[in-house]
C-alpha cells in the first residue's frame, strides 16, 4: 500500500500542506514542534483510528482555524483510493468524512481501507511497561484484521465499568446482587469471544515474533510469548465462545462475586489479560534488560506489520515517529531492512542524525508549512 499525496489545511498547526510522496521512503525534517508528528496524525487519522497520542477531537483543528480539511490518495494492490477527512469548529460531533467520494457515517467505517502501522517511542515500552499497553496493543492487531473487533471491546470496557460500580452500590445497599446477572452474562459473552481472538492473535505472533528475533539476537537467544488469562488456564484449541466457554467465564465471575463486591471491581476477565513476553524461557519483563526488552517491542511492532500485510494481502504503511533515532545503529538498520518493502514515513530532528536514511523524499517542516527539499 502507498500513499500518493496528502494535502492538509487547519489540522493544528499545519497550514496549506500539498505533497506527494516517494514510493518508499519519506522523512519529515524539522525542529521541536513545527508539525512532523501532527504530520503523522493526520495521515494516522485516515485509518480510522483514533488519535495514537490521545488527541481530543476538539483540539485537531488549528486554534485559529474554523474547520480543517485533509484529502489522502493511497494505491492498494487493486487501486487508488481517496479518502476525505473534514471537520467544522461549529459542528464538532460530524465528521465528514469520504472514501472515494462516498459519505461515511463515521469514521470508523474507514477500517481496512488504509493500512498503517505506527511505532513511537511509547512503543519502545511495550515488554517493560504496564500489561494496559500490550492489552491495547493486542487489541488495536486484531482490529485491523477484523474490523468488527474494536465494537466488541469497547462494550466489555462500558460493562464492566457499570458492573464496578454495581459492586460498590451493592456493598453499600442500594443494589441487590440480582442486578448483576444481566451484566455478568454478557461479560462472559464478550470476554469468552474476547479471548479467542485475542489467543489467535498471539499465536500468530509467537510464530513471527520468534523468527525476528533470532534475527535480532544473531540465533543467540530465543523470544516466545504466551497470552495469561485470569479465567482460561490453556486456550489451545478452545473456540467455543458462545457455550463452554462462555459457561466457564460465568461461573468463574460467580465464584468471586463476594470478593469482588468486598473490594469494589472485577478481579477476573479479559481486563486482566496480560501478553507475556520470555527469553530463553524467562519473562523478560522481570529478567530482561534494558536493550533486551527494546529488542522485544520492536519485533513485536515489525510482527504486527508483517502479520497485517499477511492478512490482508498488502503491504501496510510504517509511521516512524521519533522512534529512529532513540535506537542505536544496528537496530536502526535491523528495523530499516525489515521493512524495506514497506513504504515508510519517518519524523526526525536535526540534531539527530540517523545514519541510515538514504533514498527516499526529505520534506521540512517548519511552523507547520512543509517543504520538499530533496526528491528521491
Ligand atoms: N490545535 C492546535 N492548533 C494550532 N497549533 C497546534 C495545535 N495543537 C498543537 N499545535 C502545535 O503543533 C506544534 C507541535 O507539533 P508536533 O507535535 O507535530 O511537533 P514535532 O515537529 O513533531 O516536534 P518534536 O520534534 O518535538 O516531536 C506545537 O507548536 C503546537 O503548539
Ligand atoms: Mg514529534
């Protein structure tokens, strides 16, 4: 998949943007703040995703702008693309948003048009940091291959939060315990589905992941991952989400439906899923050290990417934000040739100079207006 151009106008402080791109390799180049991540973000948007740094719809439009306008043109492996992004100050709920001239009514209905896959510094933390982020992780992989996906967690996330505090009205009698069983049933039937895909998913990974990094560590070590469940044991070959296992789920959150109501939340379910990462056979959240665990999140975002391509039969797009040049040489140049085929956008400041850019179109941003100055 390549993005053709992109032109952009009142995205925060972008102002006027009209560029085409190389078919391979692209940089933003620039100082601290003049636009290259919200560059990023825009073409990110396109996805249909939200914001990968949390951006709240209001804030996407310039401060002293009333609306911004963004128009992508992208070729996947069958043919080129438009899709239209635009939203109004006075009107910020509606989206407009077009694919091929055709009005969506949300944007999320822009799933598996545009394929990309983003890497940020954040990403680097993904072995050593909080069980939340791999959770997401997981889940915004399965999304992008099943596109119904994100509908489904985001209902288990809105119940249990009702359930929590269900819990705590209970305990302090003003609900009674029968009020739980409509939520329980359908927490079980989210988190039993939840599972299962969340468990495909893995599987697929573990098979990629490991191979990458035998490349990283030059065959020295060896990286396996394995989904921990707080209401499965073992979900090999277990698909059965609407029956046994949507049973087993239900009794499980009864039997700990007194403990739960004692401390006021949910202790068993698919929110306290956790993809555990181990080399040579040790978790290497606990065991790892620093590089290790960098060396870790990386194969597990170039995975995501080649597991996305594999599914969909076309190479996604790789965003590269910032991310380059807090890497050391050779895990730049790892990084580079894995996603060689790939077409790949990259910010970076002057002041750090990555060694292995050399092809590809170099675009300056500057107080959000871009200028190419080299054409690859
Ligand atoms: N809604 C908005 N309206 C106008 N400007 C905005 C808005 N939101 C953010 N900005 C501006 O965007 C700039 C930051 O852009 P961005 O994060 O893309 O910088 P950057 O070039 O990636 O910098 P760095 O190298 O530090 O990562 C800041 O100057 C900020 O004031
Ligand atoms: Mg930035």
């Amino acid at each position: 998949m390549i993005i053709k151009t992109l032109e952009t106008d009142g995205f925060k402080n972008l102002s006027n943007v009209k560029l085409d791109f190389h078919r391979n390799l692209n940089v933003f180049f620039g100082e601290n703040a003049q636009g290259k991540t919200n560059l990023i973000e825009v073409i990110w948007l396109c996805t249909g995703l939200k914001s990968f740094r949390g951006t709240k719809d209001r804030d996407f439009i310039g401060l002293e702008k009333e609306a911004f306008h963004t128009e992508l043109c992208f070729e996947d492996k069958d043919r080129t693309q438009t899709i239209s992004y635009n939203m109004s100050r006075n009107n910020l709920k509606e989206k407009a948003v077009f694919l091929n001239g055709v009005r969506l009514n949300s944007p999320s209905r822009l799933f598996s048009a545009l394929n990309c896959v983003i890497f940020t510094p954040e990403d680097l933390e993904l072995s050593k940091g909080s069980p939340e982020n791999r959770r997401r992780f997981l889940d915004l992989s399965v999304s992008q291959i099943k596109r119904s996906y994100v509908g489904v967690v985001n209902k288990y996330d809105s119940i249990i939060n009702q359930r929590n505090k269900l819990l705590k009205d209970i305990s302090l009698g003003v609900s009674k315990k029968e009020d739980l069983e409509v939520w329980d049933e359908q927490l079980a039937k989210l988190g039993a589905y939840i599972s299962v895909l969340r468990y495909a998913y893995t599987v697929k990974l573990n098979k990629v992941s490991s191979v990458l990094y035998s490349d990283i560590t030059s065959g020295k070590e060896k990286l396996s991952l394995k989904l921990s469940s707080t209401v499965f044991e073992n979900l090999e070959g277990r698909n059965d989400y609407g029956g046994e296992m949507y049973l087993e789920y239900l009794k499980k959150l009864r039997d700990k439906l007194d403990e739960d109501i004692r401390l006021g939340f949910t202790q068993i379910g698919v929110h306290r899923d956790d993809l555990v990462t181990y080399i040579n056979g040790l978790p290497s959240r606990e065991y790892g050290s620093q590089g290790q665990n960098r060396s870790v999140a990386l194969v597990l975002k170039l995975s995501q990417a080649y597991i996305l391509s594999e599914e969909t039969k076309d190479s996604p797009v790789i965003l590269l934000d910032d991310v380059l040049s807090e890497l050391d040489t050779n895990r730049q140049e790892f990084v580079m040739s894995k996603i060689k085929n790939m077409q790949v956008f990259i910010t970076c400041c002057e002041k750090n100079k990555i060694n292995v850019l050399k092809d590809g179109s170099i675009f300056l941003v500057d107080g959000g207006v871009v200028k190419k100055i080299k054409r690859g």
